[in-house]
C-alpha cells in the first residue's frame, strides 16, 4: 500500500465550539454570584452541559481523518481477544480526565467558597440596650448613639434618631429611624436645635449610650448633598432613593432594646399609627421597589 504524506502524524479532534461555549458558562456563573441567582443558574447549566459536550469530545477519540482497521492491510494485527472491552488509550484519557477534574475541584471550590460564601451568610445582628423606656419621653425626639458590638470597638458606633409614640393597643410604640442618608450613606442631621445640656450619658449592658434630646421640626437633612426627609423619614427633597432606613425594637423588663435594621420604602401617616412598608435592608442608592430595583445587583444578606 501506497504511504501518503503526513499519515505518520497522529489524527487530532476536529475543531469544537464546546471550549468556547464552556467559557461562556463559566462566566455567566461568575457573574450571576454577583448579579442574581437565575444568572448564576444559567451559566451553570451551559457550563455542565457544554463541559459534557467537550469532554464527549475529547474522550471519544474523534478523528478528522478515518483511520484503517487494525485487523486489514499489510500490517494487519490480530484482532483483540474477546475478554479485552475497552482499548488502554481510553481508559487512560478518563483517567487523566476524571483525576483532572478532581484536582480542580479540591483547588478550586475551596477558594470559591471563601472568596463568595462569606458575604451570603446571613449576619449575626446584635441586640442593643438603650436603657429604660422612662429616659424617653413621650412625644419628644432623642439622638441616641450607641456601639452595635462593643467587642469590636468604635468601628460599630451608631446613631439613632427616637421618639416615644406612646402606648399602642396597651404596649409602648417607638418610631426609630438611623441617621444613614439612603443616597450615599452620609450622617443625616436633625432639622432643629440640639439641646446639649440635657445630654445623658447612661451604662447598659452594651456599653455607654448617649442621649441628646433634639427638636427636628424641619424633619431630617443630609448636610453633604441636600437630601431632605419629614419626620417619619420619607424623602421630600434631593437625591435619595428612599426613605430613611429604620430600626426593629423590643421592650424587655421595661427597657427599650434595638434589633436589626431595615429599608423603607414609604411610610403613610406618623407616630404609632404609621404604616410601614418594609424591605430587606440595602445599601446606599438603591432603590427598594419598582422596576428600578430589579437593575441592581444581589445584595448579601445583612
């Protein structure tokens, strides 16, 4: 038989469009972690159907050019016994295949894992004591600043504007609104006097808390890009996006105790009778409803 040029050269894959489609995968994956989670699950999906497609590919040996049997020709070789299923050149590229892939997986997840993982936990939101609900008198505004976790120190110091709304269907209703402006995150400010001599400074089982009775009869500003807020926290002027974001509470043993944090979107009428429309808390700038909302990434959990 007449030797052609080029048929000492082993006969590779045809090119494939499945690397490519598996790169695509990857990142619409990556992406989607940070984007939204139908995002994540459709890179996944193209990623483990074209990474079978690839290694399809490459495990079945497919060759361009059809090779001649082994068993015809001149330099035929018998035929392999019946006992021997699977040529060693296959399971030799599974082999290498599957153990790859193990290997990525032990070097890759766990750094995937710390990298994003973190972030999605949900956080451990510490309770607050701010003393007896008899240092907060009725109808009467206070700027309560307060460490959130004294074990880390000042790094958690916050600041709360309160009002006792009195009692409500026989418990005690408080409005409790943070002083973090919902454009960027600024210090909001009260729109009134302070009155600083009536500072009190008060131990609790959370550390020093100081109370500064204030009077915001223009509601609340931001001094650094004129956002402007009514008492009740709802924007009326600026750049924010939403209302004030405001505090859970609880009275335990007649004392008044702060939980965790969340957005507002609006809020109809005042003091005890107001009627709150509440959202997971997010961060500065972002709106909480609408179609806007669905433009921003996933938030971790707060």
């Amino acid at each position: 038989m007449e030797e052609r040029p080029g048929d000492d050269r082993p006969q590779l894959p045809p090119p494939s469009l499945w690397p490519v489609g598996f790169a695509v995968g990857i990142v619409c994956l990556l992406v989607g972690l940070v984007v939204s989670w139908p995002a994540a699950a459709v890179g996944a999906g193209l990623t483990l159907v074209f990474g079978f497609l690839w290694a399809r590919d490459v495990t079945s040996g497919t060759s361009s050019v059809p090779a001649e049997p082994a068993h015809e020709g001149e330099a035929a070789v018998p035929e392999p016994e019946p006992g021997e299923r699977f040529p060693r050149n296959k399971f030799l590229e599974g082999a290498t295949l599957g153990l790859g892939a193990v290997i990525g997986g032990i070097v890759t997840l766990p750094a995937v894992g710390f990298a994003v993982l973190p972030g999605f936990v949900k956080q451990k939101q510490h309770e607050v004591d701010l003393g007896p609900i008899t240092d907060f008198e009725e109808g009467k505004w206070q700027i309560a600043t307060f460490m959130r976790d004294p074990a880390q120190g000042e790094i958690t110091r916050r600041t709360a504007f309160i009002r006792n709304n009195g009692d409500l269907d026989g418990k005690p209703s408080f409005t409790i609104i943070s002083n973090r402006c919902a454009h960027l995150g600024c210090p909001v400010q009260p729109g009134g006097p302070l009155f600083e001599r009536q500072k009190k400074e008060l131990k609790t089982t959370n550390g020093e808390v100081q109370l500064i009775p204030t009077l915001p009869a223009a509601g609340f500003i931001c001094p650094c890009h004129g956002g402007a807020y009514d008492q009740e926290g709802n924007r009326t002027a600026g750049p924010p996006v939403r209302g004030l974001d405001r505090y859970e509470f609880v009275i335990r043993n007649g004392r008044l105790v702060l939980g965790s944090t969340f957005s507002v979107a609006e809020v109809q009428g005042s003091g005890k009778t107001a009627r709150i429309k509440r959202y997971q808390l997010q961060g500065p700038g972002q709106p909480v409803d609408g179609i806007e909302s669905w433009m921003y990434p996933l938030q971790p959990p707060h």
